[in-house]
C-alpha cells in the first residue's frame, strides 16, 4: 500500500509540474508579445528623440539664423518619413501586426 501512495503522489506532482510548465510558457508568450510592441515604439522614437534634442540646444545649427519657417517644416517632414520608413519596413518584417 506504501509503494501504490508513493506512485499516486509521484503522478500527481508530475501532473501539477505540467501544468505549471504550460502556465509559465503562457506567461513568458505573453511578456514576449508586450516587449516586442515596446521595442518597435521604442525604436521608431529613439531617433526623433535625437533629432529634437540636436535642433532644441542652444547652439547654432541649419537654419537657426532663419526667421522662416522652411527649415522646421524641413525638419519636421523628415521626421515624419523617417516614422513612415521605419513602420513599413517593420510591417513588412512582420514586426507589427494589428490585433
């Protein structure tokens, strides 16, 4: 009777640990799933992040002298179709899907 407890225990672990194994994978799918929709974002804000931060210091840069607005409209279409290039070029990868 000692020996069929110990196989029934032993069952029953081996049972429990499947299942925990099955729970963890979910988990660490799911986790998988948030970090690669924050990188993609992370990676298309780095450089505009970048370029802002070049054009906002006190320095003189291109068309800082100017009063007209061509180089921050300049600027901030180059911004954009550097967004623009980036999600497409991760929509193609498969990098960004919608769900």
């Amino acid at each position: 009777i000692s020996l069929l407890i110990t196989v029934v225990a032993s069952h029953r672990f081996r049972n429990y640990m499947a299942v925990l194994s099955v729970e963890a994978a979910k988990q660490a799918n799911s986790m998988n799933s948030s970090m690669e929709k924050l990188s993609v974002v992370a990676t298309i804000m780095l450089p505009l992040g970048v370029i802002a931060s070049l054009w906002g210091m006190n320095v003189d840069v291109p068309g800082g002298a100017n009063n007209n607005l061509a180089w921050f409209v300049g600027i901030l279409v180059g911004m954009i179709v550097i967004v623009a290039v980036m999600y497409f070029y991760f929509k193609t990868r498969g990098w960004i899907r919608m769900s």
